[in-house]
C-alpha cells in the first residue's frame, strides 16, 4: 500500500491505495465519484475521462498514486462552470446523448475543445472528439451541440477561457499531515455522519500519548484489531455480529495527528470477503480537558457502506449501535490506562443485531406513548 495525497475537485485527499489502482477505480470505489464511467479500460473509449492538472487523461490506464501532489477533476466537479453549463444545456437541446454512458467523458472533452479551440468548425470538431466514442447518437447531435456552444460564443464576443494554470498544489507527506493546523474528516460522498464522545478518568497528556499506539487503542474498540502499523499506515480488520451474520471488515487506513491541537484523523476503507459489502470511513477525534483529570474523547464519523450489508446502515440503528461501541471504548481505555497494560486480546464485538431490536422496540414503545 502507497499513501497518496492529492486533490480531487478542490478537495484535499489523503488515502492510502495499491501501487496498480487505477484512477478511475479510486475515483469510483474510494471516493464515490461514479460520474466517471468505466468502458474499455484500455484507454480507447473516453468514457474515463478526466482533468488531471487541467489536461484530458484516461483515468482507466492513469494510476492513482501517479496523481500525486496533482489536481484532479471529474465531472461532478463543473456543477458552477459556466461553460460547462452551456455545454449541458447544449447536449440536452441537441439530443447529444441517449443511455448516457458516454456523456460524462464527452462533456470533459468537449470543455477542453471549445477552450482550446474557440474558432472551431464542424470538420474540427469531428477530429478532435474522435477519441470519445458513442454507441447511440451517431455522433450528429454531439456535433450540433458543441458547434452551437462556439457559435453562441463567438456571437457574444465571448473572451476564450483561458485554463489558469493552477499552481501546484503542496505535496503532502505523512509527517507534514501531522503539521496542519486542523486535520478534520473528509466528508464521504454519500455517507452518513455520526458524532458521539466519551470521558475517561486520566489526564489529557496521559491519554494522548496513549492515542499513539494505535494497537492498543483498536483493541478498547469492540471487534476491532490493528495487524500491521506502520508510522501513519495501518491494516487491520473490525469485525460485526448482524444477528446471525458475522463480518469481518479488513483494510487499511492512514492517521493524521496533531500534537498542539490533540486531534486526530483516521481515514481507513475495507471489504467484508463473505458479503463482499465494502465500507469506508473517517474517524476525528478531538481531545480535550473534561475536568477533574479527567479527559473528554469526541468523535466523529463520515462513513459510507455498500453492498448487501447496506441494509444495516439505517441512521438511527447505526447511531444507537454507535453510541454502544462508544461507550464500551471508552471503559476498555480506562481499563487499560489504570492497569498500565495493553489488553491481551481484541474487545469482543458488539451485535447489531441485538441492537437493532432494542431500536426497534424502542420505537413501537413510542408510537403507544
């Protein structure tokens, strides 16, 4: 596993990946931009197509950890681009596009022309969207549509937008993660937030010392165990009763941590092999003084699930279930801190199942209240 930083529409993103992790895949299984669609995975189709850095790359045959220190942007990044807008308006108008598949690549392409290109004509056209292919349209109404976005461009004397050449943005190690001011949790695309803290009867310095061994403190977490750690990269597994169905998450995740500010963030994704549901999640946690010598511990998690586990992810059954394994962390830390021992196995972990009829008992109590 690499860890990569980056940025993706404006984004910062810090993660960790296989060296062979194309682009694309990233983009779709990491960060749930699916906008960028998959076709032939070989380059030839255009359907991929992505800014990197503002140049038009395949993101199928681009690999991720390439991007590095780069700006990337996919087509869910142009929602307030104005040419982008007539662009759309353009495709729709002209009936550029029937399934669909294609048109996100299209749109990227055809960005790039009128920028590029802004006297273009048909025969222009034509040659420079010859590497985005379309099963449907026939590629007239693409024509029209992107012909029409240059001549309504030239009729209003519209000034060619020039790509501003972004500068290059900070590349980020681990060790300078560790230094920014406030490391905070990347939002999952499509994902629920959860916030919950608990208190734990020692010293804030004693607890955040003890934050650093992350070993140690995946195994206050119930079901949780860190395999291998390695500075800020870590693999583990956690592992979930669903009633009668157990899994057992493994993958890997990358921590941030800020000494003067007591915070930290661990962003981590894995796959349940069984169910092949997939779950990715960002856990922040800030530290603070409760009084008393006693330390407060919020958390908060972005966290996002796919597959058929997804049923579970219901948001107030995951809040309550949450809150449970909370709580119990919060006991087992205190555990360990006042026997000065890291535990000699992993927390047994919870049952969701059991928590889902509690949650659910709970509420018929309230409907007849």
């Amino acid at each position: 596993m690499k860890t990569v930083d980056f940025t993706v529409n404006g984004e910062r993103v810090h993660a960790l990946v296989e060296p062979r992790t194309h682009l694309a895949d990233f983009l779709r299984d990491q960060q749930r931009l699916t906008g960028t669609h998959l076709g032939c995975e070989h380059g030839v189709c255009g359907a991929c197509t992505v800014l990197l850095d503002g140049q038009p790359v395949r993101s199928c045959i681009t690999y991720a950890v390439q991007c590095e220190g780069s700006e990337v942007r996919t087509v869910e990044g142009f929602e307030d681009d104005a040419l982008m807008k007539e662009l759309r308006a353009a495709f729709s108008r002209e009936y550029a596009l029937q399934c669909g598949f294609c048109t996100p690549g299209m749109l990227i392409a055809a960005r790039d022309l009128v920028q590029r290109l802004p006297g273009a004509d048909e025969r222009r056209i034509r040659e420079e969207m010859s590497g985005n292919l379309c099963r449907c349209t026939g590629y007239v109404g693409i024509v029209r549509a992107i012909s029409s976005v240059v001549r309504s461009r030239q009729a209003a004397n519209e000034v060619p937008v020039e790509e501003k050449k972004a500068q290059a943005p900070e590349r980020f190690t681990p060790l300078e993660a560790k230094k920014q001011e406030k490391p905070q949790a990347a939002p999952v695309s499509s994902g629920t937030r959860i916030e919950d803290q608990a208190t734990v009867k020692h010293p804030l310095d004693v607890v955040w010392a003890a934050f650093a061994d992350m070993p140690a403190v995946a195994a206050c977490l119930p079901g949780a165990e860190i395999t291998e750690s390695a500075g800020s990269a870590l693999k583990g597994r956690i592992t979930v009763k669903f009633g009668p169905i157990r899994a057992a998450f493994a993958g890997s995740a990358a921590l941030e941590r800020d000494e003067a500010a007591k915070r930290g963030v661990i962003r981590g994704a894995g796959q349940d092999a069984l169910s092949s549901s997939r779950a990715r999640g960002d856990i922040a946690y800030q530290l603070s003084d409760a009084g008393g010598g006693a330390t407060r511990i919020a958390i908060s998690i972005d966290y996002s699930l796919q597959g058929p586990l997804a049923q579970f992810s219901r948001g107030d059954l995951v809040k309550e279930f949450v809150g449970r394994m909370v709580a119990e962390f919060g006991r087992n830390l205190d555990k360990q801190l006042g026997n000065g021992a890291r535990p000699a196995a992993p927390a047994a972990q919870l049952d969701a199942g059991g928590v889902f009829w509690t949650w659910l008992w709970s509420r018929i109590k309230a409907i007849f209240h």
